[in-house]
C-alpha cells in the first residue's frame, strides 16, 4: 500500500484514511498489507514522457484532419490548451518520441520487479475528492499549469496505462461530503483474474451498490 502521491504532490487527508481503512478490511480478511513509499518507477520521467505521446499523436491526427479540410493552419481553430499542446508536438523529432516510449518500457519494467514481490498495489485512485464540473478545464491555463494540475489531481493511474499492468478503481463508500470514493488495485501483467478475485472479497465484505451520493446542499 501506498499513500503517497509518486510525484510528491498532496494528497487529500480523507482519501488517504479511506485507503487506509481499506488496508485494514484487507488485514481483517486474511491478507498481510505493507506500506512502501512508491512503486519503484521513476514517476517525473513517466509525466514528462505521457506529455509526448498524445502530443505527437493529437498533433499528426490534426494536421491530417486539417489538411482534409484545407485548413491553413489546423491548430488555429482549436481551443488555446490544446493549439499549444499540438504546436509542442509538431517541434518534438523521432528520436524525442522514441525517448518517451522508452520511458514508458523502463516504467514497465520497474513495476515488473515491484510485483516480483507484491501481488498487489493498494493506493487512492485519484489524489482528492472528485472536483466540481470544470474545475479541471483547461480554459484561461498555459499548457504547463493544465498538465501540472491534471497530474496532481490523478498521479497514480498512469503507470498502469503506461506499462500495461492491470488495475481497477473498487467503490469503498461514501466521503464526509456525501461524494463516492474508490481505492486503486493493480498487480502485476496477465494478474487481471487476481484482481477481480480480491475485487468481489472487498464487495462481499463492505457493499457498496445500496449507497447513494446525497445531496450537495445537504452537507452544507
């Protein structure tokens, strides 16, 4: 189990004891959980390499896409975010984009080696609360505040996505503010029936489908 964002980045106090009761349900139920600081994987390597991937990829798709169109300049018409982010991924080269796939099999392998000792890791799924609708939109924000403030909202689901290794977000009740939470599962590669194994033990002893976000104005 870890508590501590990968990137050094807060973490809400209430999220972090909801993973922490859900260690203790685990404990209750017959497994043995440990606390390690990380997972083992260089986590700032991995945001800077996310940040190339979709950039190269959205950038090469929209000048395609605008060409079709005939646009003169295709990342003019999108909204400013997201003009940056393309126009940052048409100056990146091939040797830049094969650095950050490269980073991607290094964050692979760390994990590979982490659960070489542990069968599973429990964390938050995201670092606080669900936030308001639009408190993550990209309107009025450079491109290094936007995905600065995407990472510190989720830093611990990437390298999932990155490595390929299995995980899942299991609803773990109800947070003081009436907002459902989740604790974050992942094993090692092809570990996906132990997963869903440890998924259903956690329903079974702690459901969850009767609970029902309340109402905002009633925690007011």
């Amino acid at each position: 189990m870890t508590l501590r964002s990968p990137l050094g980045t807060p973490v809400d106090p209430e999220i972090a004891a909801r993973v922490g009761a859900a260690a203790r349900l685990l404990e209750s139920l017959g497994h043995r959980v440990e606390e390690v600081d990380d997972a083992g994987y260089d986590a700032r390597a991995l945001k800077t390499a996310w940040r190339v991937i979709p950039g190269t990829g959205v950038a090469a798709a929209v000048m395609a896409r605008g060409a079709a169109l005939g646009f003169a300049d295709p990342p003019a018409a999108l909204e400013p975010v997201n003009e940056a982010w393309v126009r940052e991924g048409l100056r990146l080269s091939a040797r830049d984009y094969l650095a950050a796939v490269n980073q991607l099999h290094l964050t692979a392998r760390a994990l590979g080696r982490f659960f070489k000792r542990y069968d599973i890791l429990l964390s938050p799924v995201a670092a606080e609360p669900a936030p308001a609708h639009g408190v993550l939109a990209s309107h009025g924000q450079s491109l290094d505040a936007f995905y600065d403030r995407f990472w510190a909202h989720s830093p611990f689901t990437c390298a999932f996505n990155a490595s390929g290794c299995p995980a899942m977000s299991v609803p773990f009740g109800l947070l003081a503010s009436g907002l459902p939470v989740g604790v974050h599962l992942g094993a090692g590669f092809g570990q996906d029936e132990l997963l869903f194994s440890l998924a259903g033990q956690i329903e079974r002893a702690a459901p969850w489908a009767h609970l029902r976000p309340r109402d905002p104005a009633e925690t007011r």
